[in-house]
C-alpha cells in the first residue's frame, strides 16, 4: 500500500520485524551477506527508514546501541 509501512500508513509487526531484519544485515551479523543488499528493494528501505524514527524506536537504540560485526 500507499504509505511509510507494508500497511500504508499503520504500522504493524510486519514493520518491526523488517526493521530487524535490516538492522541484523546492517550491522553485519550474517558475514556471508551484504550489508547493504536490501538496499535495492526501496519499499523495504522505505519501511527501514520509517520504523528507524519512531520515538520509541530511537530511544531504544539510544540505550541499546547496535554492535556491529564487522
């Protein structure tokens, strides 16, 4: 749909489990996979990217800094 989400404009678990699955590629969890290979499908960056700036989102992070692997 339309929308910052898989749902258009309703976030849903479907969201945050992209999000996850992005951050574990971003922060090089998976050493056999690209960091940046979703990069190419831009409703799944799109939906990265929206999750990433909720409020509770961010202070999450804030508290719990993401560890890199690589």
């Amino acid at each position: 749909g339309s929308g910052p989400y898989v749902l258009g404009e309703t976030l849903s678990v479907a969201d945050l489990a992209i999000f996850a699955s992005v951050t574990a590629f971003k922060c090089g969890i998976l050493e056999f996979v690209d960091r940046n290979v979703l990069d190419a499908y831009p409703k799944i960056k799109g939906v990265y990217d929206s999750v990433s700036t909720l409020p509770k989102v961010v202070e999450w992070y804030e508290k719990h800094p993401i560890k890199t692997f690589y």
